[in-house]
C-alpha cells in the first residue's frame, strides 16, 4: 500500500515540475488591473493622447502573495506631443518589468512608441506604433526538471543531471504593436475605443532551441466619459485581450468627484468598481480609489480574488498604486480638438 501512494506522489509531483516549467517557456503577458495608468502597455495610440505637453506614468502591481513567491510587475513611460506643419504627433519610451515565482522568471520590455492624431468632422482617429525588444531570463539553478526526482529518497534533488541539454536561461527577441482608434465628444459623453495588435511580427520565443513564435494578442478597450455635471463624471470601461487560448476581460466603472470651486491644487477624488472575468470563471472583484490634483493623479487598486483558488488565497489577490503626472499645454487655441455640442 505504502508503494502505490509513493508511487502516486512521485507521478503527481513530476505532473506538477511539468506544469511549472510549461508556465515558464509558455508565459501569458502580464496584465495590469488600472490599465489607464499604464497608458503605453494599454494601447499605442494612447501615446500623446491627453491634454498637456508631456506626462509621466507609472504604475506597480504584486500579486499572489499568500499563496507563493509574489508576482510583481512595474511600468514606467514618457510621451511628448509634438505639431509638424499643424498635424499632431506624439512620442514616448516606455519601460515594464515583471518577476514571478520560485526560479525568478524575469521579464523586460522597452519599446519607442509613435501615434498620429487627426480630427476630422469632429470625430478624432488615432493611429499607433511600437517597436522594441523583450529579454526573458530565469535562474536555471531554481529550476527542477522531472529528471532530477531522486527515486531512492522520493524528493526533487537539484545536483542531479536534468538532462536538458538545449533548455537556456534566457531569450530575446524584437517585438511590433500596432493600434487603431476613434474618439468624438457629443455634448456630455465622450465615446473612445481602440482595437490595438501586440506580437504583430510574430516573433521567436523560448528558452529552448525550437521555433516556437509568439501569436498576436488582440486588445479592444473602450470608455465612454459621462459628464455628468461639472462636479461629476462617469467612466463606464471595459477591457478585452484574447492571447493563444486565453481570454480576459476588465470591466466596471469609475466615478469621479470635481470639487467646486476648484482649489488651487487639489481637484477631487474617484473611486471605482470592476470584475475581471475569464472564460472559465469570475477571477476578482477590483475595487479602485484615488486623488486627483492639478496636474497629477494617484490611483489604488486592490483585486478581491472569487475564483477557483479562493481556497487557497484567502480571497487576496493583487495590489495596485499608479501615478500620472501631466504636463501643462503651452499649445494655443488654434490646436485645440474641436467637440460638437448637441
């Protein structure tokens, strides 16, 4: 009896070695929960799409605390507009890094991001490209493979040969996006949509030496912007991403509180409310708050786990703080994107 158990341990124990190293040469993109704060990794058209001359991003999310090493994730980015012969352009770098579990996989993308911005009719387009490079790296010393179980004592021994002869501990290659987008202001609400295109060059991506290539992961994010009063506005947001057989979607709605008249600094508070959903299951709850000031914006974000390893995690999920800090416009009037009123 005690050697078909044994013998059941050691098969569910190489199962879940083979589940862990699939995970690492087959990881999805990381995800933020406060996906406006992280304006460049939402959407290349994001880029210079704001009012002010430049602005700032930065957003930090950790995850999966209670249950194992934490996943942690951080952006940073830079846009700068820019006005050739009248048309509108717009600039920026944006940095993400991302950590996660016990061999440390370490993830980091830098891309150079463009968009155009165009108003025609008072329907404003947008067009957007990224071009970068993501390197990918693990500490292979961390990493037990099936042939390293030591039958003799029923553990995983890490001097033992893995028998891996054309496993790397690390990766790289060039990466494309590109994005498309629309906006239009009719009297108080705001539409603004965008269908963006990640991987679009399919680049080559693992840790062993065949061709395994990265298919393009489609985005469409939309918000529609209700003015309610000059002290209210309603953001109803919803975020979709499909990635080889993955699915995930964000969506909730934001309420923001303008006070008036406005002080000389501080402007108002928001609070917001989310589900992220799977095919699968409901995976968290997000509850999300914040301070806005004049030209700078702090947001938190905490995500409720209510999926299968509730169990296990005690309902806690991730945490959020993200910050945006916008440069004043010096543009005049003349640049300015007209809004019908109705």
């Amino acid at each position: 009896m005690w050697v078909i158990k044994n013998i059941v341990v050691r098969k569910n124990l190489l199962l879940l070695c083979l589940l862990v190293l699939s995970r690492i040469l087959c990881a999805q993109d990381m995800h933020f929960s406060q996906v406006y704060f992280s304006p460049l990794s939402l959407s290349p058209v994001q880029t210079g799409n704001f009012n002010g001359d430049w602005r700032f991003s930065n957003n930090y999310r950790t995850q999966w605390r209670s249950v194992a090493i934490p996943y942690n994730t951080l952006s940073a980015g830079f846009e700068k507009q820019f006005y050739l012969h009248k048309e509108h352009f717009a600039g920026g770098l944006y940095i993400l890094n991302d950590e996660s579990g016990h061999v440390f996989l370490n993830v980091t993308k830098i891309y150079v991001s463009f968009a155009y911005h165009k108003a025609i009719n008072y329907n404003n387009f947008h067009i957007g490209l990224q071009a970068g490079y993501v390197h990918k790296s693990y500490d292979k010393d961390k990493a037990t493979m099936p042939s390293q179980f030591d039958m003799s004592t029923g553990y995983f021994n890490s001097s033992l040969d893995n028998g891996e002869l054309n496993l790397n501990d690390k990766t790289g290659y060039p990466d494309v996006n590109l994005a498309l987008g629309w906006s239009r202001r009719f009297s108080i609400v705001e539409p603004e949509i965008a269908l963006s295109f990640f991987h679009l060059n399919f680049p080559k991506e693992s840790f062993l030496t065949e061709d395994n290539r990265l298919p393009v992961r489609s985005v469409f994010s939309g918000r529609l912007l209700t003015h309610i009063s000059d002290k209210w506005l309603l953001t109803p947001t919803i975020f979709a991403m499909g990635h080889r057989n993955a699915a995930d979607i964000i969506a909730g709605t934001r309420l923001d509180y303008y006070f008036k008249p406005t002080p000389v600094f501080f402007k108002g508070v928001f609070g917001g409310f989310y589900y992220r959903i799977t095919p699968e299951n409901v995976d968290a709850m997000i509850i999300q708050g914040g301070l806005t000031f004049k030209n700078f914006e702090i947001g938190l974000s905490y995500d409720y786990n209510v999926s299968a390893l509730k169990p296990a995690t005690g309902n806690r999920g991730a945490f959020e703080i993200g910050f945006i800090f916008t440069g004043p416009s010096s543009m005049l009037n003349k640049y300015t994107i007209p809004c019908e009123r109705m």
